[in-house]
C-alpha cells in the first residue's frame, strides 16, 4: 500500500485538513489511512485521530479554537466506542 499526504485549505489559504491516504483496488477513490489532523481557521488544531482503511479507530481528541480540548473518546471500525467526555471552551466539563 503507498501512502499518499493530503493537504486541504480553507479558502482564506490556511491548513485545514492534513492526513494519509492510499488510493482505492479500483482506483476509484481515496482512503484515509493513519494520521488525521484537522485545523481551526486560527491554525489551532481542531481535531486529530487515527483512520484505518477509511474508518475511524483508536483515540480522538477534538478541540476548541483557543486550543483547550472539546471531545476525548474511542472508536472501532468507524463506531464510538466507550465513554466520551465533553468540555466547554473554558475548559469546564460539559
């Protein structure tokens, strides 16, 4: 499998999506394999987390604009999984 880094922009120029990716059996399509980062338009990071073979697994994490966590919690094979926990942007649990 070869691994291809995509990089998506807002229009205003700045990073908003960063991730790996491999190109489908049929060519068909692009999947998101391994690293995945998303960016506010701030450049704060919005969301990180892990993609195998075009699902979600493993831990995620989302964040606020000013960089404090939004979400933490788990998937398997695309599913929450687990207990998420939640907090509001100045930093109180939800």
């Amino acid at each position: 499998m070869d691994l291809n880094i995509a990089e998506i922009f807002h229009e205003s120029g700045e990073l908003q999506y960063r991730y790996s990716r491999y190109l489908s059996n049929d060519g068909s399509k692009w999947v998101r394999h391994g690293l995945f980062t998303a960016f506010h338009r701030n450049g704060e990071l919005a969301s990180e987390g892990t993609y195998i073979d075009g699902l979600e697994d493993g831990n995620w994490r989302d964040f606020h604009e000013n960089g404090l966590v939004a979400a933490e919690g788990s998937y398997v094979k695309g599913v929450e999984t687990g207990t998420w926990r939640y907090w509001n942007a100045d930093g109180a649990e939800a």
